[in-house]
C-alpha cells in the first residue's frame, strides 16, 4: 500500500538521513493538531476573533457513540457523539488520535489531534533514537490515513499545528539510593507540590505548564512495566522487541532526564509551530548551530534545574569540608586580631540540624535565622534544592552532588548496534509502505 505523504505538505522535501544525524537524544513525543479544510467546514461565527465550526460526524469513519431509539419496531439514531480519542496501531506501536468535529473550548475549529511516540513507533521502543522528527511525523500521517482514510482526505495538513513535543537524554546511574536521592532533588527544585507528580522511580514537574515540563524517571522501571502490559495486550511483535536482553541491559541503570515542550514555550522561543515551517527551522538549526533542536529544547527545559545545583564541584562531600567551606568563607579576625567563630558554627549546626531533622521540618518553624544560615550555606554552593533533598534518616551518609552524578555522556547515548530507522518506511512489521 503507497501513501505520498509529502504532498500533503508541499515545499517540504525529504532529506537523506546522514549517518551524523540522530547521535545523542531523542524525539519521544509528538503532539499535532490538523484542523478541517474550510471547504468541508459549516462555519458558524467569530468567538473571541477566532473562527468556529463543525463537520457532520455521520459522514465520517471515525467511532461514535450513538443513542437508538425504538419507533414502531424500527431503529431511529440521534444526532452521534464521537469518542474524542481512540488508538489505532502502526503494528508495532500505537498513535492516540482526537476528533473533534465542533473543536474545543481552546479551539472551536474542528479538528484531529494525534499524538505518539515518533521512536516507539518505528522501532517498538524508546529506550533510544534519533533526534530527526520527519520519519517518526511521516509514520504518525501515513497511521492517521489508514485508519481513517475519509477523515484524512478533508484534512488540512499544511496548517497542522506542533502543540508538544518531548525530547529526552539518559544518564548512567547504577545505584538505587542514588536514582532516588536525584529524584528527591529535583522534586524540591519545585516548591509548587501542586505541580507535581510523583511515585516510585519517576516526578513530574509543572505538570500542567504549556510552557515546559521536566520528567525524571527510572528507565528499566518503564520498560519492565511496557513488556508487562504488551504481554497482557498479546502484543507479539512489542513483546519480542521489548524483551531483547540487549535492550533491557542498555536501560539497566538509566536515570531519563524528559523534558517537554509546549505551545507556549515554543512561541516564547520563536519556534514556529505550523508544521511546513516548524520542518524548516528544525533543519535549519541543525544545519546553523550543528546542534539538534531536541537538544536545545531539552536544555532549555531543564536549565532552571541544573542552575539550582551549580557550585557542587566538590567531590564525594563530606561534613568536614563542608565545614571547611565554612570556616573559609564565615570565620572573622577582629581587630585585636582574635578569631570569631560564631557565625561559622551557627551555619555549620544549622546544616547539621538539616541532615538530622530535614528541611521541611524546621522550615516550619519559620525562624529567621534558620531562612539566614540557609542563604549563607547557598553561597557555598548548596543550593536550597540540594538541602532539602538530604534524608534525615541517613545523616551520616557522605553527600555526592548531583553534577557529579548526572552525567549526561552524549556519546553513549545508544548502544553501538543502534541502527537508524530509514526514510521510506520499507518494513513489513508495519506492514506498510510510505513513498515520501
């Protein structure tokens, strides 16, 4: 079966994918919104300058939800209500799509959303993958086509909308204590616990931004997880592919460091989202910068993060040169010559009420001068984040800064038998063939 999903997005030609391409991170979501060609659109009014409308369900092949009623033995359908998200299969992973004939309350022209995991659905996974978007994006269309070929046909692909995107690095983390001491500190870089999400192995922070996320989680837990639920499902061909023992011991130890990207964020950027365009700019700053789009994005997602625990330089730290650090910078000489020690001790105890008692608990106390040795233990390089991250239950283990353990090697960010999935889409596991 041939699809030209090119043509639908005309002015954008397909580039060769080099070997130089895809070398550190990756793409690891997609989120797109396609509106409704006007010509097939019953337009209503203008809302707030915005355009609205609506397309019939019933002449689409989308599932719907429709109410029966019996009159005189026969059957009379009400007006249908479409399911707003369904999943269809590329075989080897699935792409979640919304239809949404009368739009919504952020956009009142009808549309589809599709979202998916550019890397999941050409290779089965995310452990890792390539940073170029266009094969991944091509996969999502050719899906959408298949699976709903009427829907497709009255689409507007050309004004489709980037609305998220998820980039990702891993950093080798071997310990247990360790992946959760880091998660532990990255959830108190965020004072809003409203907006975060946390369990076991894995938070989420401004969960709910439109501007940028950041998701730190354990990758073995995931894809343990992942070939569970493919097991329950029968899904063979991810079962297979999941269950690889080179796969499984790449993610042994990988601490995900995901960072996404919203509209908003996007915008603040100067990143246009339209697609044609969006296509361009992420060729054209590969090609500037020499730096793929998904790193810069993710770098720009979690700068907040990594400034909060600059100055950890010291390695394997300790209370002895912590104190050191102290002295050297709080120790006073009067006059007549004689050392004053007592600002030094008073922060140096109040760092050691914080390993013994924790920061959320004497931060209730609300004193002033627990607030004033804090800010004199940040100028040493402890940032507020790193602090409240120290477990009151082992005070005594010797602190290791986070720099020092997140070492995000962008060599070794997929193992050498890695091959880059090739434009073209020739793979009978999808059982799908797209002419680009």
């Amino acid at each position: 079966r041939q699809m030209c999903i090119r043509d639908r997005i005309r002015g954008i030609r397909v580039p060769r994918i080099s070997p130089m391409m895809g070398l550190f991170n990756m793409w690891d979501k997609l989120d797109l919104r396609i509106p409704f060609h006007e010509f097939h659109v019953s337009e209503t009014s203008l809302t707030n300058d915005q355009r609205t409308g609506s397309v019939d369900i019933r002449d689409y092949d989308f599932p719907a939800d429709c109410p029966v009623m019996f009159v005189e033995g026969e059957r009379v359908y009400s007006d249908p209500k479409a399911r707003k998200w369904e999943t269809i299969s590329s075989s080897i992973s699935s792409v979640a799509v919304g239809f949404h004939p009368e739009g919504n309350g952020f956009y009142p022209w009808p549309h589809v959303s599709i979202k998916a995991s550019p890397n999941k659905i050409l290779q089965g996974h995310n452990v890792f993958g390539s940073e170029n978007i266009r094969p991944g994006l091509y996969q999502m269309l050719a899906s959408l086509q298949m699976a709903f070929p009427k829907i497709y046909q009255h689409l507007d692909i050309e004004n489709s909308e980037v609305r998220y995107l998820d980039s990702t690095y891993s950093a080798f983390v071997p310990s247990t204590y360790q992946r959760n001491q880091l998660i532990n500190l990255v959830e108190a870089v965020f004072p809003n616990k409203e907006m975060i999400s946390r369990h076991v192995g894995y938070v989420q922070a401004n969960r709910c931004s439109e501007y940028f996320r950041q998701k730190v989680y354990y990758k073995e837990q995931e894809l343990l997880a992942d070939l569970d639920t493919c097991k329950r499902q029968r899904n063979q061909s991810r079962v297979d592919i999941l269950s690889d023992k080179r796969l499984q011991d790449f993610a042994y130890g990988r601490l995900r460091l995901e960072a996404t990207s919203g509209h908003r964020g996007l915008d603040r950027l100067g990143i246009p989202r339209r697609l044609p365009e969006f296509l361009r700019f992420h060729d054209w700053f590969q090609s500037v910068h020499k730096e793929p789009l998904c790193q810069y994005l993710w770098s720009t997602a979690f700068k907040k993060v990594f400034s909060q625990i600059e100055g950890h330089t010291m390695k394997n730290v300790d209370d002895e040169k912590i104190k050191l650090e102290i002295e050297s910078r709080f120790i006073t000489v009067s006059a007549s010559g004689r050392l004053n020690r007592r600002k030094a001790n008073a922060i140096y105890q109040t760092y050691r009420n914080i390993k013994s008692e924790g920061y959320d608990q004497l931060a209730k106390e609300k004193s002033s001068t627990f607030y004033r040795n804090v800010k004199c233990l940040e100028e040493i390089g402890l940032s507020r984040g790193f602090l409240k991250s120290l477990d009151p239950r082992r005070p005594h283990d010797n602190v290791v800064p986070m720099v020092q353990l997140i070492r995000v090697d962008f060599t070794n960010q997929r193992p050498d038998w890695y091959v880059e999935p090739e434009s073209g889409f020739d793979d009978k596991r999808r059982h799908l063939r797209l002419v680009a």
